[in-house]
C-alpha cells in the first residue's frame, strides 16, 4: 500500500459512520486500541485536543472562585459504601483492587468509578463555619466503570479522562446558581470553541444523577442522528452533604447542613467534536481547537528552492510575530500533494501554499480545510488574511452544525410518530409528555431511543395536552433521541 493510499479515509461518514470514525480517529493519530479490550492510547495529537479542553475550562472555573485539588485514585470500601445511602448501582461498574503485591488487603479498594465518596468526606473535615463556604474545588483525572462492551475512542471505553467539579454553599440558591454557572460553561465549550451548538434542559426524575435533587444537561446532535449528552451538572440538595456530614456553624451558631453540586465534562465531548465537525478526507478541527493553525507548504523547483523556502519563512515569521500557531512544512522527501492531504488528515484549519509565483507577485495563496475554499492575499496583508480566514472557519463550522440541528428537532403526538420520525430522520423529537418512566420505556424498546431533556424552565407549558404515548394528562414536554 503506498504513503498516498494510507493516509485516505476509505469509509463513509453517512453510511458507515461508526467504522468512518473509527478510521479517522487511527488515521489522523489521535488514538490507539490498547490491548485489553476497553481501553485506549491516547496519542500526541489527541492529547492535545483534551489540553485544549483543559485550558479552555480551568481559566474560566479559576476566574469563578474554582480551585483544583487531587484525590486518590483508589477509595476504601468502606467510604463507597457511606454513598449507598445516597447512590445505588454503581457496584457492577467498580473495579476492584484486592491484593498489594502479593498481600491481600485488609480492605478492598475500588478503582474511582466517580469522587463523591472520597472527596465529600474531606470537603466535611475542611468545612466548619460559614466563612469556608462557599467551597469549589476540581480535579482533572480519570476514571474507570467497567461497563463499555464495544470499544469507541473517546465516547465508550472503559476508563476515560474528565473534570469533576464539587462544591458546597450556604443556601439551595447559591448551590443552584452554581449548578447553572457550570452548564453555561459547558455550553461556552460547546458553543465558542468546539463550533457546536447544543439544547440545555434536565433529565427527567428517573434519570438524573444518583442523590442529586436536579441534573442538567447540555445535548449535542450528531451529523447521523444521534445525541451526545454533552456535559451536566448536578444540584445535590443536601442528600450528599447529610451522607458525609458536610456542616457549618452559621452567623448565628446554629449548626447548618450545606447544599453541594458536582458537575463533570469528559473526553466524550472529543468524540462529539471529530464526529461533527469532520469528513471523508479525515480530521476537521475548529481553529480554536487547533494546536496547530496555519501550516505553509512551499511548492519548488530545484531552480526556485532557495527562493520560495526563503519566501515561506518570512511569512511563517510574520504569521509567528502575530501569535499564530504555524508549521512551514519544509520537508523535500514529500511532494506537495502528499502533504496536502496529510495536513487534511490531520486536521488543519488553514493551508498556505506559495510557489514561484506568489513569489513573483508577493502573494500567497490560503485555502480552507472545511471547504477548500481559496483566497489570495498581499504578503503584507497576510496576517490579517489568516486571523479572518480562522475567524471565518470557526463560523463555517458552526453554522453547518446549527443547520443540521435546527433541521432535525421535530414534534410529535403519538407513539407512532415518535418511532417513525426517529427511525426515517434521527435528531430529536418533541412531545407531550406524562411525566411516567413506562412511557418512556415503550420507544425505548422498541428503537432505543430515550428521553434526554426535558425544558430546564418546570413551569413550561408541554407543547400539547395529552401525552404522546399513553394519552394521560401530559405535564412537560420530552425531547426523545438515539443517543450515544
């Protein structure tokens, strides 16, 4: 197979989109399968996408009062089980960890399936009086739930990267405000920097986090259909805070139990990213998630080398000065087609070609990775044909993504509806709803689709008065997808 065969993209993003996306994420280095089944290597260029998401997210929870510590990657059995009075089915997810060496342990040690039950016990030793309150803090790690069955690259594997924010405050509607702040979050990412839009509600009563008084979401629609629950975030109450002691002495020392929240983003959210944004020639990156921007490809002769490299690297330095992350790809073992696609491959928003003759006329040449749209500029102006090109980029991406979402959220009023709708188009489908978890069961068994939000407002009227499914009194209105 030669160098130009195995750099392309050989599946369909519409017909076979699971094993197209599998194809991009090997071909484009973001990861490997590990070994054991479940598990994956996060390579270079992947990791950096996961970089770019922490950047992102830990300077906007530091500019809101959010510290981040680190907790143990293994917890006593004995704290997981102080959470069973709260949470109740996570033990078939838990690894275990029963032998250090060759010496039983005394106590088994569960692998972090999630840190409430190690972090709350600590958040109560460090909580005594108002004046520690509120208390935020974050911790980037992983984490294992020994649950996936297919292994998919950032959406489904057994351990995987996230953020899992924990805080406590004084009163319901300071933890809710909270609460809120973290999914507005959650949209930004979603929103400004991934170039996704997305739906923002609550699950329903009979999904919603384990112990948590009300669990928010935001949804993104995938190009097949499907929806991704972006991120969440968790207003608790005081189920947590009473399972752990979480306490304080208010002004008027009086012993108070506090309200706490957690809230949580995975490396899921890459998954959403490659799968929207990219295509048939591989990896498609919205600038702002690029680590690399701009790559210069000189294209020359034996006569003209000197010259049109020489041209290359005034504009790279330009490009360097203004902030820009740039590679002049150089290399003389690869002709310039092969590294075209390459760079296709790999994701990179912008491409600048110059040769001999915008070296003769002073220009260069940019073209769009989404599109291939081309545009020649000034040398003098190249920086600022760059800085818009990006910015023009970012905005093509978003807007194909809200289109596709905006044609696909569709009503429906009876059962059938829901499945037909669902089973022709995908996306999401509105309906009344009677609040019932049986209802719900009856699309899910017979398309697995689910409900993933309702309207984050309670007091929203449902979009019609009887439910869909089973013709009671409806009481909101459930957005039903396929999901990831």
């Amino acid at each position: 197979m030669s160098n130009e065969q195995e750099l392309g993209i050989t599946e369909s993003k519409e017909y076979a989109t699971g094993e197209w996306y599998a194809e991009v994420v090997q071909k484009a280095k973001l990861a490997d399968y590990a070994p054991m089944g479940g598990f994956i290597v996060t390579r270079p260029r992947g990791w950096a996408l996961w970089e770019a998401v922490q950047n992102h997210l830990d300077q906007w929870f530091k500019d809101t009062g959010v510290t981040n510590a680190y907790f143990p990657v293994f917890i006593p059995e004995s704290y997981l089980e102080r959470e069973k009075n709260v949470v109740e089915g996570f033990d078939p997810e838990v690894a275990w960890v029963t032998h250090g060496g060759n010496e039983e342990l005394e106590e088994r040690l569960a692998v972090r399936p999630t840190s409430e039950s190690i972090i709350a016990p600590f958040m109560a030793k460090w909580t005594r009086s108002h004046r520690d309150l509120p208390m935020r803090l974050n911790q980037w790690c992983s984490v294992v739930r020994w649950e996936a069955t297919e292994t998919k690259p950032f959406f489904r594997t057994k351990e995987f990267q996230w953020q899992e924010g924990h805080t406590a405050h004084e009163t319901r509607e300071e933890a809710f405000e909270e609460t809120m702040l973290r999914l507005d979050q959650y949209e930004r990412l979603y929103e400004e920097i991934f170039a996704i839009p997305v739906l923002k509600g609550r699950k329903p009563e009979h999904d919603k986090f384990p112990g948590a008084h009300t669990t928010t979401t935001v949804e993104a629609l995938m190009p097949d259909g499907k929806s991704v629950q972006g991120g969440t975030s968790h207003y608790l109450g005081t189920n947590f805070a009473e399972a752990f002691d979480i306490t304080y002495v208010d002004e008027d020392e009086s012993e108070q139990v506090a309200h706490t929240t957690s809230w949580g983003v995975s490396w899921r959210s890459l998954g959403a990213l490659i799968m929207t944004h990219s295509d048939e020639q591989g990896l498609v990156l919205p600038p702002k998630m690029a680590s690399t921007e701009v790559v210069i490809v000189p294209i020359w002769t034996d006569e003209t080398k000197d010259r049109v490299i020489g041209y290359a690297e005034e504009i790279e330095d330009a490009l360097i000065e203004a902030g820009l992350d740039v590679n002049l790809d150089d290399r003389d073992d690869r002709n310039p087609g092969f590294k075209f696609n390459e760079h296709e491959l790999h994701g990179i928003p912008l491409r600048i070609e110059v040769g001999p003759n915008e070296v003769d006329d002073e220009t260069a040449t940019l073209v769009h990775r989404p599109d291939g749209e081309q545009q020649e500029v000034k040398q003098q102006e190249v920086v600022e044909g760059v800085e818009q090109g990006l910015e023009e980029i970012q905005e093509k991406l978003y807007e194909t993504a809200e289109e596709n979402l905006n044609e696909n959220v569709r009503e429906a009023y009876s059962p059938e509806e829901i499945l037909g709708t669902i089973g022709k188009h995908g996306g999401y489908v509105k309906a009344p709803w009677c609040g019932d978890e049986a209802c719900e069961t009856v699309i899910k068994d017979e398309i697995a689709a689910e409900i993933v939000m309702v309207p984050m407002d309670e007091s929203e009227e449902p979009i019609g008065d009887e439910c869909a499914i089973c013709g009671d009194e409806a009481v909101e209105t459930a957005y039903f997808a396929k999901t990831y």
